[in-house]
C-alpha cells in the first residue's frame, strides 16, 4: 500500500472509532474524511474565505459528529518514524512538527487541535492542548504524559485510553 493509501486508510479507521465514541457505540458512521483531507478548507483559506465545517482531516456527516467537530480541529498521522523519542523530550520531531502545524490551523479555525498519531510498531496517540480536556469534556482518571516545551504545554496520551475516559459534554454544558 503506497502512503498516500496508507494515510486515506487511516483517516477512515480513525473516522470510524470517533464516531462509535460519540455515539456510544451506536453508528460508525458520525465522521467522515473531509473535502481533500482538509485542503478544501485551505485553499478557501487561501482565497480569505473560510471553510470550518471541512477543516482538518475529518468532518462531521451526522449531527452527532458535530458535537466533536465544531469545537475540534482533527488532523491524523500514520508515519513509520515520528520521532517519539525526540518529541518524549520537548525536541524536535516529525511529531511535533505535525503537532505545531495543527495547533496553527486549529487557531485559525477557533477550534481545538487533536493530533491522532501512529507511528508503526506503537500504539496509537492522542495529541491536545491542556485547555481542550478541561472546558469540554468530562472525565474519568487518564493516564497522559505532559510535554513541556520552550512555547507550549502539550498534553499526550494513549488514543483507547482517551476514549474509554473522556466523555463529550452535551452541547450547551460548560459553555
């Protein structure tokens, strides 16, 4: 399977799982792959327009999925080498590369950046900022590692664990 298959494929696996978590196991089918995974939004973006309903790799098909993608910008990595040791260690990294490009297009979109990243032979990871947790979501104890760089606080953990503890707040609580 050559990467670009690779990374479409697991856009779609990560589609999936999203949406049996909002849904609580009910549909599949919630999220979606967006427009040219997210570059519809971009050349909008480039135009001065803006596109946040197909921003980010993924976009909601269901009006459950909207729940998660109106306030969060997801974007999915599937690489060999994301350089986990050098990212563990606030250095740079493929990872967090990739984590910094998303945090800029979350911004630009008011939404919240989650990274969902796999780099082979390791679990799949989840990628937030400390604020996306703490305002929208209610939890269960998660066990999350705290990467602390020169710019930001990142906050990483392993992507099952994140969903089996996090629950997404009925639209209008916390708000």
């Amino acid at each position: 399977m050559n990467s670009k298959a690779k990374g479409s494929q697991y856009e779609r696996d990560v589609c999936r799982k999203f949406s049996l978590w909002i849904s609580d196991g009910k549909n599949p089918n919630l999220l979606w792959r967006s427009a040219m995974s997210g570059g519809r939004s971009t050349v909008m973006n480039k135009k001065g327009g803006v596109n946040k309903e197909q921003a980010g790799d993924i976009s909601a098909v269901g009006a459950e999925g909207h729940r998660l993608i109106d306030i969060a910008y997801l974007e999915c990595k599937n690489y060999t080498d994301l350089g986990l040791n050098s990212f563990f260690i606030g250095r740079s990294s493929k990872l967090l590369s990739f984590w910094r490009d998303t945090e800029k297009a979350a911004r630009k979109n008011a939404k919240y950046p989650l990274l969902i990243a796999k780099q082979s032979y390791f679990p799949e990871l989840i990628v937030f900022s400390p604020e996306f947790y703490l305002e929208l979501l209610d939890c269960k104890p998660f066990n999350r590692t705290v990467i602390m760089t020169r710019e930001e606080i990142i906050e990483v953990g392993l992507l099952d664990e994140f969903l089996e503890a996090f629950i997404i707040k009925p639209a209008g609580k916390g708000e």
